[in-house]
C-alpha cells in the first residue's frame, strides 16, 4: 500500500514553511507544556522525589500513548475520503479502549506497583508516587488519541495552522491551572499528571471541532483510495506499532538502570529535567517527517534543500545553552532548579548534543520511508536504536555510576546513531532492489 501525495505539483519552498512552521509552533508548545509541568514540581519542597515519582510514571505513560499518537500519521499519510477515515476511526478506537484497559491494569491492581518497584527499581516512595501519578495519566491516552486522530485529517488538509491553535488553547490552561496549584501549594507528584491531562482535553477539544468539519468535506469515495476497511489500514498501521514498540520499552530500562546508579533519584530527576529541556528545544523541529510524507514524492530536491536549511538550528540552540551561562540562567529562573540537581542537568544536556544533530536527518528519512508505505523498514532500525541505547546505558552506569543523569543522555544519543545508520542502510538495499524489480520487468523475455 502506498500513500498518495497531498500534493500533484511542483513545490515552492515558501509552501513548505508555511506548512511547517505552524507544524513546528504547536510541537514547541507542547514541550513548552511539559517544562511548565517540571517547572511546577520542581517547587516542591522534596523537588526531586516528586520529579522522580512523576517521570517514572511518564516513562511508563509513553507505552500506552504513543499507538494513539501513530495515528496522526496513519492518518496523514492515508485518509482520502469519507470512507478511508471511517476505517481508520473504528481501528483507533478500538486501540485507544486497550490503552485504557492497560493504564487500569497499571492504575488499580498490583501490576503497577510491581512495575515501578520491581522493573524500575524505584524506592517504595518514588514507586507509591508514580502509581498516585498513573491514576490520572492512564486517561490521557484516550484524549490524545482523539487528538492525533483528527490532526491527521487537519495536516492532509494543509490546515496545520490549528495545531497550533490548539496548542495555544492548551497551555493557556495548563499555565492557569499550574498558577492555582502553585499558589495552593505543590504536595504531589500527581498535580503535574493532573495539569497534564487537563491540557490534552482542551487539545483534543480543539482538534475534535476542527477536524470532523474537514472529514465531512471530503469526498464520500475517491476511486485512487485503496483504504476501505480496517484490515487495509492494519497494513500500514501495524509494523509502525511494532516497531515503536521496540523504542517505547527504551525510557523505563534507562529510569529503572538509573535509579541503580549511585545517586539513584538525582539521575532520574536530571534526566527528566534535561531531557524536557532538550525536547523544547527540538520541540520546534519535530515535523520533518510530516513534510517528507507529504511532499517528497511531488518534488523530493525541494525536501532536501529545506532540510539542509532547516537540520543545524536545533544543534547550535543546545550548544548555546549547554556551554554558555544562558542555559543555567533559564533552569534556574525559569525552570525553578538549583544547587546539585542543576550541575547534573547541564552536564546532560551537554551529553544530548548529537541527539538533536542527528534527529532532524532520521525524521526526514522516517517520513521518506512513510510516503512510500515501507513501514515494516523502520523496525529494523529501531530495534537497533533500542539495543544500541540499552547496551549503552548498561555499559556507562557500570563503568560511571556517578554521572547521574548524563548516562541517560548519552546513550539515548547513541541509539538514535545506529537507527539512522540502519534505517538509511536498509532504505538504500530497498531501492536498488525496487530498481533491479523494474529492470527485469522491462527486459526482453522478463
């Protein structure tokens, strides 16, 4: 099955940034979110045990949300008409009430707590807080499904300007909620799953008005749509939930490694710290997949030239912050850390460098691969993202238990090298092998 083009013509390059600019505004809003989330528990007055209890619980959350988030390129890349996203509504709903199920699961039986003390090797306290914080969060997959779902009908039809409206929307009432909790008093780790789940709804809101008014407009049937029935959207759908589930299972091995280390709760506090800082950051970048999907098989040169224009920014805004006094500045006035944890979240950030210098290049590939409808390629190489990283941090904590937080970092950098080096290595055996397919297709006697 292979995506159609939104697109039948040659593309202008002023096209592609205003299609990814509100793309990039609304992604720099969420993880704008989720500093305000950090920023909020960090006043704490045991700052690290609440973060601690809150980013485990995270850690865990990503396994039930991203097959929900899948769908906004599931969406993206094959709604054509009325009948294609009906197809593809009665798969993510049946997909966003398991997620539900399991959240429960985590929420309300003895699974939980043998997962965040057993698995993740959280103290009793860290554990007890990430099971109070999962009550809450296991809903917030169901809103963010809801939310993808109709954002991958917003993105085909080139309305990205209400991604970002959405985004607006959200923060507005996380940043009110988050004011109110401060005032009242930060006592838990579950207020910050609390403002979490609170903004989601008022996205998902936003995405829900916007997006079914766009699926009515479309056609009721377009003879070139080959989706009908989920059955054919599962063909598309499932090695991308497959190969993501490899990665998902990535961030509870590094808490639960890092909670191993010497200074178990610092490392897992500036991890979290470090990391959120470094998704803001990147946060604005994190569409190139979406204009590959979309554009790439119309006029591919003009991808790439975007890219290349757009792929350095990222890498030269975390240098800044890593190596200059401009980054301690803002975690302390602006995210509220100080003293240990501080020193420990720059020397991480510093360790996400090559992070974000690759990302840009293996999110470009990732939506090349996605117009094309090779998905089953993407689980080779997050496979080896998976082990590449696990390897790492297994190795680092052993051989440098006291770099807290940066072990994390490092090998999150590590893994996200090999994904590109493979994923690029199995696109490229791909295509020569389609070319050798056409080239006996067409000789005489083939």
């Amino acid at each position: 099955m292979k995506p159609l083009s939104a697109s039948a013509e040659p593309v202008a390059l002023k096209r592609l940034f205003f299609f990814f600019i509100p793309l990039g505004l609304s992604a720099l809003l969420i993880n704008l979110s989720h500093v305000v989330i950090n920023g909020t528990l960090a006043r704490a007055e045991e700052p690290e045990l609440i973060l601690a209890g809150y980013a485990t619980a995270m850690s865990l959350l990503t396994v039930t949300e991203k097959p929900a988030v899948l769908f906004r390129e599931t969406c993206s890349a094959l709604v054509r008409d009325r009948v294609s996203f009906s197809a593809i509504r009665r798969v993510a709903f049946v997909v966003f009430g398991g997620s539900l199920v399991f959240g429960g699961m985590i929420a309300y039986s003895p699974v939980g707590g043998w997962i965040f003390s057993g698995a993740y090797g959280a103290d009793p306290e860290a554990a007890e807080a990430a099971t109070d914080v999962y009550r809450v969060l296991m809903f917030l997959s169901l809103f963010s499904g809801i939310r993808c779902l109709y954002q991958g009908v917003i993105i085909y039809r080139m309305r990205t300007k209400w991604l970002t409206i959405g985004m607006i929307f959200r923060l507005g009432g996380m940043v009110a909620l988050s004011q109110y909790i401060l005032h009242a008093g930060v006592t838990s780790s579950r207020q910050g799953a609390v403002i979490f789940v609170f903004g989601m709804m008022i996205e998902a809101a936003v995405s829900w008005l916007e997006g079914r008014k766009l699926a009515k407009e479309l056609p009721k049937l377009d003879p070139e749509s080959e989706v009908k029935r989920p059955k054919q959207v599962l063909r598309f759908y499932g090695p991308l939930l497959f190969s993501s589930f490899v990665v998902l299972w990535v961030p509870p091995v590094l808490n639960a490694l890092l909670g191993h280390t010497d200074r178990g709760t610092l490392a897992i506090a500036s991890f979290a710290v470090a990391g959120s800082f470094m998704n803001l950051v990147l946060g604005f970048f994190n569409y190139f997949h979406q204009i590959a999907l979309q554009f790439y098989r119309t006029d591919p040169m003009q991808v790439i030239r975007f890219v290349r224009i757009m792929a350095f920014i990222p890498g030269a805004l975390i240098a800044c912050m890593a190596f200059t006094p401009a980054g301690p500045w803002i975690f302390v006035h602006l995210i509220g850390i100080e003293d240990r944890l501080l020193d420990s979240s720059i020397h991480a950030l510093r360790a996400y460098l090559p992070f974000v210098l690759v990302f840009p290049w293996l999110d470009t590939l990732n939506g090349i691969i996605l117009s094309s409808g090779q998905t089953k390629l993407m689980f080779g190489s997050q496979t080896a993202n998976a082990l590449t990283t696990i390897a790492l941090i297994a190795t680092l904590t052993l051989a440098l238990p006291d770099w807290t937080g940066t072990l994390g970092a490092l090998a999150q950098s590590g893994g996200i090298a090999a994904e590109l080096a493979l994923l690029y290595a199995l696109y490229r055996r791909s295509r020569r092998s389609g070319r050798m397919d056409r080239i006996s297709t067409i000789a005489p006697g083939g």
